[in-house]
C-alpha cells in the first residue's frame, strides 16, 4: 500500500517526445493534477508530441485553478 500523499508544492511532469500521448493523454494527465492550494510550482513540458490544438484547450482550462501557483513553465513547441 501507498502512503497517503498530504503536500505537493513542486511538480514536474516531462512527457516531451511521447507521441502516444495524443490529446486523450494530455485530458486526463491534467485531470490528475493537484490544484489544491499547497502546489507552488508547476512545470509541463509536452514538447514534440503530436498534439493537436486540443490539448492547448485542456490545458488552458487547468490555469484558472492554478490560484496559489507561483511559477509556472509550459512547454508546448514542436506540436
């Protein structure tokens, strides 16, 4: 068994060049996301993937969630 995870602050996610992702991927990896007020620092980098402009919508809708955030770093080239 897992212990229960309490505190996020930093979270950093590479998923650059993973051409399986698809938008799907990108949806539900952003549903995952803590937007509790503990996380701090976010960092995305989903550059070369193959996405489409969806995924950009996914994304998008996470940053009004993002209150207490204080830096954060998205990485979308190549797409």
């Amino acid at each position: 068994m897992f212990p229960k995870l309490t505190k996020v602050e930093d979270l950093k996610l590479n998923l650059s060049w993973n051409r399986n992702l698809k938008d799907e991927g990108v949806r539900n990896i952003v549903k995952g996301i803590p937007t509790h007020n503990n996380l701090k620092r976010l960092h995305l980098d989903f550059e070369d993937c193959n996405l489409s402009s969806k995924s950009g919508v996914f994304i998008g809708k996470l940053f009004p969630k993002l209150t207490k955030v204080e830096y954060l770093e998205v990485h979308l080239s190549e797409n």
